[in-house]
C-alpha cells in the first residue's frame, strides 16, 4: 500500500489566493460585502490542481445573503470550485472567537475585504 504525498507547491499557492481575489472581485453586488475572508489550503499552503477556494463572506442580513447566494450559485459563476460560507456581521462576530469555522477564517485566514 503506499500513501499520496501531497506536494507543496508555492506558485500554485500563489495562483490560488490570485484567483480568490478574482472570483471575489466578480461578484456583481460588491456593495454587500462587508467582509470576506480565504480559508483553507489556498491559505495553509497545500493547494493542489483538485482543492476548491474556501470563503466566508459577511453581510449586512439575511437579504443580502440571499441576492450573493443567487450570483454566486448561477451557472458557470466561475471556472473554480469554490465552498462559499455567508453569514451576517451579527452572527460572524458572534462566533469568530470560539472555534469553528468563522474563527478559523478570522484567525487563520486572509482578509480580502
């Protein structure tokens, strides 16, 4: 039996925080994000050709979760999986400083907005 060794590979890391960066900045109602942050292997630097963009975006309210749900879900949005997390600044700063995901975004990630 033998064991996959993922490579690091730093331009590929590069690449895919690049790309996080385009994909964000596709999304027609800009306007509602309050805050958005990359998590996951394009930030902990084992990214590879078959990893998705990890997101968590932040918003005013439920409404505006909505509207970026409906763009970003659309077909062919982007040429990239990506594993989009909304919530709302209420709920985001509730949890960002106890564990799961919205701290390990806030602690760990990049903010790209």
């Amino acid at each position: 039996m033998s064991l996959l060794k993922l490579v690091h590979d730093p331009e590929l890391n590069k690449w895919a925080q690049r790309k996080a960066v385009e994909v964000l900045n596709s999304i027609p109602s800009q306007d509602l994000i309050l805050e958005a942050y990359l998590f996951g292997s394009a930030v902990y630097g084992n990214f590879t050709p078959d990893s998705d963009l990890d997101f968590i975006v932040v918003t005013k309210d439920q409404a505006s979760i909505k509207q970026l749900q409906k763009e970003v879900y659309s077909p062919r949005f982007t040429d990239i999986a990506v594993d989009w997390i909304f919530k709302t600044k209420e709920s985001f700063d509730q949890r960002k400083n106890f564990g799961g995901v919205c701290f390990i975004a806030f602690r760990e990630g990049i903010k790209l907005r």
